[in-house]
C-alpha cells in the first residue's frame, strides 16, 4: 500500500505534521536532505508507527500514490524553489506540491502560475500553532490552485484544531496566493497582541509596582474574561515561572526582540494596499527599537529618564488596563481584516472573512475567545467594512473608552512607553472623526507642488489649483510633466 502524502523537511514543525498525520490514519512518507536524518526519526520518534522513511526524491515520489501530495516543511525562499525544481521533473500532471512553510505571498503566486503551465497543482498553505499546535492540531490556510483542494482537504481538516463545536480550523481561503496571505496577516496581528501584553505587563511592573505573583494572578483572571486567549494563557505561565536562583526568569531575559519577516511583510503590504494598519506596524517598529539596547541605555542617562509611579487605587488601575487591552486588541484584529478585504478585492480572491476567523479560532497562536464573536460579525453582515462597526465589539470599544483613555494619558505623562496600546486609540478617535485636518495637508501640497485638491462645496472627482502666492501661476502639476 502506497502512502497518502509526503513530506519533506524533518524539522520539529515537519516531524509533528507527520505524526500529527499518522495518527488520523494517513500513511506518511518522511524525507529530509540529510538523509540520515530519516533513520533517526524511523527508529526514533516514528518508531511504531506506520509512517515510511524515503532514501531519495525518487524513492518519496515512487512510495506515493496518484496524485502524489508532497509537502514542502523546509526554510521560505530559494529553499522552497530548490526542491520544487527536483520535485517536477519526478511528478506526473495532477500531482500536487504543498508549501507549508511562511512563503512570502507573491513567491506563491508566482509558484501557481509556474507550476500550473507544467500541469502540476501548487498549495501555499499557512500553518500556526508551533510545534504543539503540529502535533496535536494546528490552524491551517490552504490556498493556491483550486484544483488541489479536493485532493488535500480530508488529510488538512482531520490533522487540523477543531473548535469547542468540532468545526475543523482550516477550510479553503481561495486562489494563488490568499493562504500564505492571510497567514502573514495572522502573524502582524500576533505581533500586535504580543506588543499589547508586553505594554500591559509593562504598565502593571513599573507603574503600579506590583510583584511578579500579582501579575501572574492578574493575567489568570483575565482568562476568565473577554480576553482569553492563548497569549494570555502563556504570559500568565510566564510571570510565574521562577529561575533556579527563586527569580523571576523573565526579568533574566535580555531586552531584544527578534522577529523573522512576517510582521514587516504585513506593514509593506497595509502601506502598498493604501490601509492603516497602525498598531501592527508600530509593533514591528517596537521590536526595531528593543534592537537598539545600548543606544538606549546612553539615552537613558543622557536624558536622565525616569518612570514616576502612578498613585491612587491600584484595582481600578488593574481594570483599566483590562479594558484598554482587550480594546486595542480589537482594534488590531479590525485593522488586520481591513487589510484582509482591501487584498482581496485586489487580488479577486472572493474571501470568506467569517472563515477565517475560524481557521484562527483554535490551533494558532492568536487563538481567543472572541474570534467566534468575529465570525458571527461577519456572518451577520459580510460587507462589514470595519469590524468595531459590529454591535458587539462597538459596545466593548464605547465602554472601554474611558478607561483606555485614562491608561494612555497616565503613560505619556509619566513616560512609559505604549505604542500600540496608544496607536489603537488615535486610529479609532481618527477613524471616528468625519473632519480630519487632511484639508490644511492638501492646501500645502498644491502650495509647493501644485497638486491639486478637491473642494467640499463642489462635485467629488473635480480639482482645483490656487495661485497662493499671486506668482506661482495657474498651472497644475497634473497638466504637465516634469
């Protein structure tokens, strides 16, 4: 009996996937590179199993049954391509090349059209959860060639997180590039919550001076409530977990963040698309600037900073960082849709977004409480063009409001900083405002450059030029070229 699928790349991330899908009755075919690497999984973590070791390209391809599936779990770039150019000239028209790695969206389309002129069906696939979530049940985004789908779907929704209703948390999310799309988004908004915990928990330390076991009961109780979430479950885990010395490991732990791409790919993509995804790019450029430690520690005594300690009733504090929290979070998840529909009308890849607020329901590390609120949004009204438009999350903004403007003007009066958290606030008080003084810029760009502006006592679509200076002339820079 031939095998289902294969994969290639033995990584932890490939390993679990293929256990992952031994254990939902699929035969697995294993190949790596490095070949000895094969055995070693065989005898070791497989052992037992009915998964099957390949010696070569030829041997993985020769163990698979029509159409072959073989699943790429190697290193995004020039990697993916490698393979891909040993794997074609093995393969037969109709089989199918997955790429489940964090491909960079236009790689995949790219990758469609290629393969497609060849006759061979390409998958570019995101999958979320880490290694546990490969183990025992990831979120999976399948995109690429519609084709394919079919073929892949019953391996991807067995293997696959299910909700607490057993709705598998992968489903089709549409042609050439869409998957590893809104995988990227997923990874920007991950970047967002992880930037808004890190700014809690920095409120909460250095502003309110609370222990270290205080905070870890803080962030226990906040599971109980909207905010739920995997992040919040492991920030909790976190703050209690101790060094051997007794200390907290965290405070151990050097002030740096790294980052791997996505979350830039994400602010590239909301600036090419014309969407302001502010939260999620200040977070990236939050980790940019963690980068610069010895920089700031010069700054630090050059400016002789300090952080003052805020006075008053520190239960009413804990609950005002609450509501500020789970409302810029909000915020991040809408700015990340926003970007979601703007590429999909685009691109015509006709998404479902209540879908993909499922396929992140379970699994990924996004995972909370409130995408199900999310689906239902868009269930209800799937042209939503703003998610905090919805009635349930407009309530939780509307009265959050208070509280998250009272966290973020305590911290710049104090001098803490709180990007995203005070990102998301100006984004929905700008988003919120029908007049913006986006006038007095265009007055200016038609000052200097003659750009133009349109008037708001005149038709839309109709341009004006002033001569503001009685020498500058009549002439627009729209009607000439220079």
């Amino acid at each position: 009996m031939k095998g289902d699928i294969g994969v290639i790349g033995l990584a932890v991330m490939g390993q679990n996937l293929i256990l992952n899908m031994n254990d939902h009755g699929f035969k697995v075919v294993a190949y790596n590179r490095t070949v000895s690497k094969v055995e070693e999984f065989i005898q070791g973590p497989a052992k037992g199993t009915n998964i099957i070791g390949a010696n070569s390209m030829q041997d993985l391809v020769d163990k698979l049954d029509s159409p072959r599936k073989v699943m790429l779990m190697v290193r995004a770039g020039d990697v993916v391509d490698h393979f891909i150019d040993q794997l074609v000239p093995l393969l037969d028209e109709g089989d199918i090349i997955i790429d489940g790695g964090n491909s960079n969206y236009p790689d995949t389309n790219r990758r469609v059209a290629g393969l497609k002129e060849k006759g061979i069906h390409f998958v570019g696939t995101g999958v979320s959860g880490g290694e546990e979530g490969a183990r025992f049940g990831p979120s999976i985004m399948p995109g690429g060639a519609p084709e394919a789908w079919p073929h892949v779907k019953l391996i991807f929704q067995a293997i696959s997180a299910k909700t607490e209703s057993g709705e598998a948390c992968c489903d089709w999310v549409g042609k050439d590039g869409a998957g590893h799309f809104v995988k990227m988004v997923h990874n920007g908004i991950e970047y967002g919550d992880m930037q808004l915990i890190s700014e809690a928990y920095h409120f909460l330390k250095e502003g309110l001076s609370l222990s270290h076991q205080e905070m870890q009961a803080i962030f226990e109780e906040w599971k109980s409530t909207e905010l739920d979430s995997y992040l919040i479950d492991i920030t909790a885990d976190i703050l209690g977990y101790k060094d051997e010395d007794g200390n907290p490991l965290v405070e151990k732990i050097l002030d740096t963040a790294g980052q791997k791409g996505t979350g830039k790919w994400t602010g590239i993509n909301a600036l090419d698309l014309g969407i302001p995804l502010t939260l999620i790019t200040e977070s990236v450029f939050a980790r940019c600037l963690s980068s610069l430690k010895d920089q700031r520690i010069e700054a630090e005594q050059l400016f002789n900073k300090t952080i003052s300690p805020i006075q008053g009733d520190k239960k009413v504090w804990i609950e005002a960082v609450r509501q500020a929290l789970l409302a810029s979070k909000i915020i991040s998840y809408a700015q990340g849709f926003m970007l979601i529909r703007e590429a999909s009308e685009e691109n015509d890849w006709a998404l479902n977004y209540g879908n993909v607020a499922l396929m992140w329901r379970g699994g990924c590390i996004i995972r909370s409480a409130f995408l199900g609120n999310i689906r239902d949004a868009y269930e209800n009204n799937p042209d939503i063009q703003f998610l905090g438009s919805d009635p349930y999350f407009k309530d939780i903004l509307v009265d959050s409001l208070p509280a998250w403007r009272k966290v973020a003007a305590k911290a710049l009066e104090i001098g803490l900083p709180m990007p995203t958290m005070t990102s998301a606030l100006t984004f929905l008080d700008g988003y919120t405002t029908s007049r913006l003084p986006a006038n007095m810029i265009q007055a200016q760009r038609d000052y200097f450059g003659a750009h133009t502006y349109e008037r708001v006592d005149k038709p839309l679509g109709e341009f004006f030029h002033t001569n503001w200076t009685g020498t500058g002339g009549n002439t627009s820079s729209t009607t000439y070229d220079v």
